[in-house]
C-alpha cells in the first residue's frame, strides 16, 4: 500500500495487522516528519490539540514526495500522570 492509496481510501484500519499494513506506507517512504501543535484545549483528564505536520520522503521509484495533514488528537492522562 503507498501513502497516496491510505488518504484516498475511507478504510479502516483494523487490529495490529491493519495498523501495521497502513502504517508501512509511511515508513517506506523512509520519511522526516514535522510537526507544529497550534493549539492545546485542556479539561480534566482529557487534553485535544491542533496540529499541522508535514511528511517528506520517497516514492517507490525514488522520487521526492510530501504528505501534508491537518490534525486533531485527543489524549488522556494516566493514572501514573503520563
């Protein structure tokens, strides 16, 4: 699967194989990520933050590519504060 197929397709990844299966369309493009958080909104245990990152890499021939994402991820602290 390359880069291209995973944010055009509205599938699932499923269980630690179809993580892995996703996932390996990133690595193989032996990458360097960026990332910028705009914004952290923080209550209780729960944080979500807004992101903005940029993926550069390699096609399968070689070529320089370049993912770019809006993001929003939540998060949870753990009972050890984590």
């Amino acid at each position: 699967m390359e880069v291209d197929q995973v944010h055009d397709s509205t599938s699932i990844a499923r269980g630690a194989d179809g993580i892995r299966k996703t996932m390996r369309a990133y690595i193989d493009m032996k990458p360097h990520m960026d990332v910028v958080t705009h914004h952290t909104t923080i209550s209780g245990d729960f944080a979500m933050t807004r992101s903005q990152w940029l993926i550069r890499g390699q096609d399968r021939d070689g070529n320089p590519t370049e993912v770019h994402h809006h993001g929003m991820e939540v998060h949870r602290k753990l009972r050890d504060g984590t």
